[in-house]
C-alpha cells in the first residue's frame, strides 16, 4: 500500500494550491478577512453562485483556515458564520502581497482601490523579505530559495 505522505507534493506552495488554487478561494478569505461572515453577504459581495460558494466554503473549513460559528436571528433558523482561524490569518499577508503585486503589475486607471496602513502612525507599508537576524528588509534580488537536504525533510529545490 503506498505512502500518503510520499504522494503528497513535496513543493509546499504546490500543496498551499491543492487549496488556495481555485477561483474564489482567495477572495471569500479576503471578503471574511473583511469583515463578511455570513453566507448570504458573501455571496452578495462576490457574485458567487450558492453551490459554488458552499463548496468552497467547505475546502476552506475542512483544511482549517476557516472556523464555523453558529448564530441566530430572532424568527429565523439557526444558521453558521464564517471566521479566520490563525492560519486563516496568516493568509493576510498573501493577500497583501497579492494586491501589492496587481497595483503594481496591472493597475487600474485610476490608481489603487485601498492602501495599508500602519495602524499606529498612518504611514504606507508594503510586503518584503526580512532577515530573521537583524530584521532588516532584504531586496528580493538578494533571496535565494535552497533546497533542504534529503535527511532534513527536503527533495525539491523550489520550495
């Protein structure tokens, strides 16, 4: 019988894919990062169909990035809502990367939909490398990607 952990990718963003690949998928995490967490209001900001939206609201839960809470409105029935769990939060950053990536690469004529901010002062921040030694921004042309050694764990050079 083979190994599952030997068919998994050993490329981690090829596994990051299996879920995060499909259409939508970023977005409904963008939409519950903003502050939508009922079905029906995300379905009404994405103009996503119902199906569609359940079925990926399902990969999401069932890979752990997004947590369901149960909810009442009077007169109706019980229904969930949709919430970050902390790797759900982590996704923040991709997403920043992401917007950084198409305000610069493909922008619209009118310039940027949103800015982030640095809550405490208001300035401009942006997504970078930074060393874990001195915690300096590192220019991307100064990065490499090394494959780990077989006996670490690793067997592909990109990532």
């Amino acid at each position: 019988m083979p190994d599952a952990a030997q068919d998994e990718p050993s490329c981690s963003i090829e596994r990051s894919l299996q879920v995060l690949g499909e259409r939508w998928t970023l977005l409904i995490i963008r939409d519950v990062h903003a502050g939508r967490h009922r079905f029906a209001d995300l379905q009404t900001s994405l103009g996503i169909a119902p199906n569609l939206l359940s079925t990926r609201l399902k990969t999401l839960v069932s890979a752990g990035i997004l947590r369901k809470l149960a909810y009442q409105t009077p007169g109706s029935r019980h229904r969930e809502s949709y919430h970050l769990t902390p790797s759900g939060e982590e996704l923040e950053l991709v997403l920043a990367a992401l917007q950084q990536w198409g305000d610069r690469h493909r922008p619209r004529a009118t310039g940027p939909a949103a800015l982030r901010r640095r809550r405490s002062t208001g300035r401009p921040v942006h997504v970078g490398f930074i060393a874990d030694d001195d915690a300096r921004e590192v220019p991307a042309s100064d990065v490499d990607l090394r494959g780990v050694p077989a006996e670490a764990g690793g067997t592909a050079p990109h990532g």
